[in-house]
C-alpha cells in the first residue's frame, strides 16, 4: 500500500476515494491470455500488491510507492480514446476502491475487465472477471462469485489439484483455463494437454503475447 504519511492530506483523501491511484503503466496492445485472447485492448496496471507469487513477470508493480499516483480522469481519458475494451491489473487492482474507475470508464462507453487474484474484496462495476488465485493468499469469497473466468497457473503437480479446489468455488457458467508458468512451458504442456483431455471442462490457455513479442 502506499504510505500514506508521505503524501499529502488531499492526496490521501483522493486515494482514499478511489480518485487517484499509483499507476505502474498503461499501454494499447492485444489480450494474450484467456477467454479474450487475440483482442485489441488497452491494459492500466496498478501499483501494488502483497501477494508474493515467487514466479510474479511483474515484480516492480509490488511496491505501489514506486509508482505515481495518476488522478483517475486523466487515464480514462486517454484510455477510452483508444480502446473500448479496458483490463484493470496489476499488481494486485483490489487493493485500491475501483469504483470511481470503473464509473468513468462507463461513462465513457468502455467495457471493464479485470485480472485479479482475489485476494481483497470486490470493488466497481466490472463487466469481465478473470480470477488468477494464488495459493498464499486465498481469493475472497465474493470474487469467486464474481468470476467469469477462472485462471490457474500451473507451476507444479500439486497446482492442478489446486486449480481444482478452486473451480469448485467458482459459478457454474464461469470458464476454467489452465495455464503454464513461462518458465516452466516445455515440461508442464504435454502434461497440460493430457489433464484438459481428461478433465474436458477445462481449456488451455496460452500466454500468446509473449509468443508475439508483445506486451
């Protein structure tokens, strides 16, 4: 969380109100991961997060004090002149009150998704939710309900049983993915492949955009 004590009484209160938040970057790209893979769409990262996944690609987003805290209309703005898909990520984004993002962001006529860990409360009208649970810090009950979509990364055999657990606590409609951790991608598909021909509600995802070379 930001340290509240070295900003300022108005910059607290902004934060506080989900009116300013530590922004770690925004970019237009393509979705490479999940139920939207292939989709034009414009990500805004947000500074933050204690969930301390050792495998995290995005670790300078885990001191949210690294990151300037950016006033909400003008990341909308330059947002929604590009895309009218928005994913709201992070770090961790349910660290922050996202309910004055996500009502500019409709405002504007985007449509919200958000990839989350579950780890903290829902907050803001979110269209898409694509829970990415994490074992050292469970999703909350109300994100599982939440969910859309359910991504489990599987780092070791012990995450699939994982990711079962974790289906279990998702709606019935929500979609179940697999995913391989980067690292681990030449041993862990074939196996991916042979469990999703077992379990057949289950699909792989893949992380195109590295395939791509792109964001």
């Amino acid at each position: 969380m930001i340290n509240i004590t070295s900003t300022t009484k108005e910059q607290q209160e902004l934060l506080k109100e989900g009116k300013l938040l530590p922004i770690m970057e925004h970019f237009y790209t393509i979705q490479g991961e999940g139920a939207y893979t292939g989709v034009a769409t414009y990500f805004i990262r947000l500074g933050g997060c204690d969930v301390g996944c050792h495998w995290c690609d995005v670790k300078d987003s885990w001191d949210a004090e690294k990151h300037p805290l950016t006033l909400v209309e003008d990341i909308v703005e330059i947002a929604t002149s590009q895309a009218n898909i928005i994913v709201i990520t992070g770090g961790e984004p349910l660290m922050w009150d996202l309910s004055y993002l996500t009502k500019k962001l409709h405002e504007k006529g985007a449509r919200i998704h958000m990839e989350t860990s579950g780890a903290y409360p829902m907050s803001g009208d979110i269209d898409w939710v694509c829970l990415s649970p994490k074992k050292t810090m469970l999703p909350k009950d109300d994100v599982c309900e939440a969910a859309h979509e359910l991504k489990c990364i599987i780092y070791n055999q012990h995450d699939f049983k994982f990711a079962e657990e974790q289906a279990a606590r998702v709606g019935k409609d929500c979609v179940l993915y697999l995913q391989t951790e980067w690292s681990k991608r030449d041993k862990n598909l074939p196996e991916i492949v042979e469990y999703v021909k077992e379990n057949p509600k289950w699909r792989i995802s893949l992380q195109t955009h590295k395939y791509l070379d792109i964001p």
